[in-house]
C-alpha cells in the first residue's frame, strides 16, 4: 500500500528536475501545431524512464504508456504543451529566447508536471493495478488538439476509463486546490460575418448601399441579443472582435467583414443565440438596403462538464494529501473555454486548478498576460495530486 506521505516524498525528491524541466520549456515556447522541439523533448524523457510511446498523433502530440504489473482499469492524464503570441516582459533567467512568443497560461508547468507524474508513477509500476496513458496535447489555445487527439483513436486500446488535466491558477496560493462540481467552463464558437453594400462616390451616398452604415446597426442590435432574448440567470456572450470594411475615404464602402465569439453554458442558449443573430444579420441588412452571408467557424470549443465522481476523487486528493483548508470549490462556471472538453466527453473527467500564486516573490499575475509566472513551489503538489488521483480511480 503506498502511503500519502510517499507519495508527496517522491514528489518532492524530484523538485529540482521538475523545475529544470519547466524552465527549458519555458525558455522556448511553441505555437500550437509547432510544438516540435516541446515533442522532442518530451519524447526523450520518456525515452529515459523507459516509458514506450506514439508520435505524430494529431501532429505534434506524443502519448506515453504505463502498463502497471497487474491487470486493471486505464486512465489518462491530459497536459497542453503550446504557448501564446505574446512578448515576454518578465527579467529571469528563464525568460522566452523567441521574440513574441511566451508561455503565458502555464503550459510549460502542466508539460513539466504530467512528465513528473510520469517518473512517480513509473517507479511504481511493480504495485501499479492498471494502465495510464500520458496525453501531451498540442494547440489548446488556438484550433484544439483534443478533438484531432481522440479521432485518431488515443482513447482506445486500452480504452481510457477516466481522464484528469490540471491548470495553474494564479488567482490561488501555492497548496491550494480548485474545484468545480458540473459545468466548468463555457462552450465557444467563431461567427464570421460579410455586410454587402454598394460602391458610391462619397458625395453620392444616396446611389449606393452603406456597408459600414449596416455593420454599425448590426453590431448594436447583436448587443441585444444577451440582454433582450437570453435569461438573465443563463450565461452568454456576443463579441465582435474584428471589423474591416471600405477602400478610400471618399468611396461609400461595399463590404465589411466581421469576426467575433459567441460562448455559452447551455447549448439551448447556444441554439437561441445563434439563430438570432442569423435574424438580426437578415431584416437589418435587408431594411437598409443590403445584405450579407454568415459563417459559423470550425474551431469552437464544446463546454466543460466534469464528472461529480471524478471531481470526488480529486476532492479526496486534496483532502488526504494536504487538508480540506487547501480546496476552494468553484460556485459559478468561467466563460472561458478549454479543450479538456472532448476528453470530459469521451470518458468520465475531472479538470482542477492548480494554486500557484505567491505574493511575497511578486507572482501574482494573470494568464495571458506577458508578466504571468509561476511559483516552482506548486510543480511537486501537481505531481502528487495527479499520481493520487491516478491510484485512487485504479485502486
């Protein structure tokens, strides 16, 4: 029986190794899809700790394989390995050698964590009562490893039971778990928007169709639709993020293009929501003069609904590692996305946060911006949570 306080020991024992590990990747972040030297990488740890493994799964995703010594259950552990388009600002030894390119949401530390997990449970093998698979998943911030991942059969044979991912969280203190029982995050999709017009002389409006005109009322009456048609207790966006229309000053522009994000938590608003901006785009271009073509984009995300069992293991972790002080438990969904998603849909799943705040060093910054950083401190607590989560769903 391996006890708690093992495996925390184990975890620890290997803090140094986590740290240079998650510094390297720090130090040269990959976009998604690109991920190529991270896989590499990768595939040389594993290939030290003796860990068989697949390449050129969904590009650049690598799965490792621990076949425990005793027949049993499979359960995976997911870590998303891409960084963001963005200049680091932070003045450390690690800082991002790319310019524009930084790991800005914590990836470098799931990749390290998930390979750390790897080693403890490695060591185990001898006592390990079933399998684990090890996901290193590329492009969860720009068009989503996951899906890709899971259709090209990385949940099958074995077939994956259970999956559990990690994100760090730097709104909480270094020893302290996230929680969330059902719906987690919210669903999203990319709406891609033409208003066509007419080309005039700018002092001929009235022979022409004002596009941009026809773009302003549109993009006012899509405010309308979270705040007129969708229930206030429900959660929904509409955002126009980009708008691009006309050719010279003087020329009453033809075309403009719009792309924006539509995320919801219930895929009935999402259906309600969709259709009424299908309806606005209609009678608002058509009484105006004009009209337009509407495009729903491919990269969307489906929400997040964890598992309330598996978040009960994970709860458990929590608990029997550190105390029941150290778990902060979510009341209200982020309308943020993530692709754990389509794991979480295609065998039971629990996503938790990762606490990795500390305000005494300074590391007090948000993802996705270029001062975000982490606290070391949290990489073995990640270790240890994932190996206990790992032994308590096989055992």
């Amino acid at each position: 029986m391996i006890t708690n306080e093992q495996i925390l020991q184990e975890a620890q024992a290997i803090y140094d190794w986590l740290v240079e590990i998650r510094r390297d990747f720090h130090k040269h972040p990959e976009l998604g899809m690109a991920e190529y030297r991270t896989r590499d990488q990768i595939i040389k740890y594993l290939t030290a700790m003796d860990i068989p493994y697949e390449k050129d799964i969904a590009n650049t995703a690598v799965v490792g394989f621990i076949e425990g010594s005793h027949p049993g259950k499979t359960v995976a552990l997911r870590a998303d390995m891409d960084a963001l388009p963005i200049q680091e600002l932070n003045d450390v030894p690690y800082k991002s050698v790319y310019d524009g390119k930084m790991h800005a949401c914590g990836h470098d530390a799931h990749t390290a964590i998930l390979l750390g997990t790897a080693k403890v449970l490695k060591d185990m093998q001898k006592s390990l009562k079933g399998n684990v698979k090890l996901f290193f998943q590329p492009a969860e911030e720009t068009v989503g490893g996951a899906k890709p991942m899971i259709e090209e059969g990385v949940m099958e044979n074995p077939k994956v039971e259970a999956v559990f991912g990690l994100h760090m969280a730097p709104d909480l203190p270094t020893g302290n778990i996230g929680l969330k029982y059902g719906q987690m995050n919210a669903s999203s999709d990319t709406i891609k928007i033409t208003i066509h017009g007419k080309n005039s002389h700018g002092a001929s409006p009235h022979r022409g169709t004002d596009a941009i005109v026809i773009a302003a009322h549109v993009i006012t009456a899509l405010q309308t639709i979270v705040s007129r048609n969708v229930d206030p207790v429900e959660g929904a966006v509409v955002s126009i993020g980009v708008i691009e229309g006309g050719k010279q000053k003087n020329i009453i522009a033809q075309e403009v293009n719009m792309i924006g994000t539509v995320r919801t938590l219930d895929p009935k608003v999402r259906d309600l929501v969709l259709e009424r901006i299908e309806e606005v785009l209609n009678f608002t271009t058509k009484s105006f003069g004009g009209d337009y073509t509407f495009e729903l984009g491919t990269d969307g995300y489906a929400a997040l609904i964890n598992n309330d069992q598996m978040v009960d293991i994970v709860k458990n972790s929590a608990t029997e590692l550190f105390s029941t002080r150290n778990i902060v438990e979510g009341k209200k969904p982020s309308m943020g996305v993530e692709d754990f998603s389509y794991f979480a849909q295609a065998a039971p799943g629990a996503f938790f946060r990762l606490g990795c705040r500390n305000e005494e060093r300074g590391i007090t910054h948000g993802v996705h911006t270029p001062y975000f950083d982490i606290d070391e401190k949290s990489l073995p607590l990640g270790v240890a949570m994932q190996v206990k989560n790992v032994l308590s769903f096989l055992t």
